[in-house]
C-alpha cells in the first residue's frame, strides 16, 4: 500500500474527506458479507468501525492508473496498478472526534512461474479531526 493522500488534518461536519489509496482490483474478491471501506472513530488507541461502504455518505471509487506490457519470458504479462478514491461526506450531525479511513482488498500477484496468488490487504489514512465549527474565510 502505498501512503493515504489525504488532504487536510483537519475536516468540518457538512464537507468531505477525500482519500486515495493504491489498491487492488475489487474483482480479486467481491467482499461479500465484509467491506472495502470503514470510516474509524479513535477514543485513545482504540478505535470504533461508524461507516462502511454500506453507508450513503461513502463512496468507494476505483480506477486503472496504469496498464503496461511488461516483456517477461516465455510471455509478456499484462502489470496494471489501480488506486481506490474513498470520500466520506461528513454529516452535520457528525460527533466531533479523531477519526481514520481504512481501505481493505485484495491484491493479484503472478511470479515468474505463473502462479497467481491473491493476497488480503488493509491500508489506513492519518488519523484526522472532524469538528462541528464552520470553516471561517478571512474576506
């Protein structure tokens, strides 16, 4: 897993957070009965799943960033690299707090001999603070 990108330390109820993870394809297990996303809330070092991907202020969107050829004998194989965007659009009913995005999937990996293993993987966001104050513009 690559580092999370999230934007700011800092977000406000009524706005989103926005984090882009390395990922595998989500064809590589359908996740049924589990989750590609939770949204943690942090009391201390303990932290507590309050959104999935079941929820409708989340949103799990993945792409191909890159599909190469790379030239291997006997046969060039297909190496594509992906990444999942995951927002969280904050409620303004939110409890203000530290909290974490954590991604989970699977990735696909074939050695040199053409064996393909599918692996499980959980990357996390910096954990960040949600207050309920509005943002203030200086005009």
């Amino acid at each position: 897993m690559l580092p999370d990108k999230i934007e700011s330390l800092i977000q406000y109820s009524g706005e989103s957070a926005v984090v882009k993870f390395q990922s595998g394809n989500p064809r590589n297990n359908l996740m049924i009965g589990q989750t590609y996303l939770t949204v943690e809330k942090w009391t201390g070092e303990t932290s507590k799943t309050v959104r999935t991907d079941a929820d409708w202020d989340t949103i799990f969107d993945w792409n191909v960033t890159d599909s190469s050829i790379v030239p291997l004998p006997p046969l060039p194989i297909r190496a594509a690299e992906s990444e999942a965007t995951i927002t969280w659009n904050i409620p303004e009913s939110v409890e203000p707090g530290t909290y974490s995005i954590v991604h989970n999937g699977y990735a696909k990996t074939k050695s040199l001999s053409g064996v393909t293993s599918i692996t499980p993987y959980t990357g996390s966001s910096k954990k960040f603070q949600v207050t309920q104050a509005s943002r203030q513009f200086a005009g």
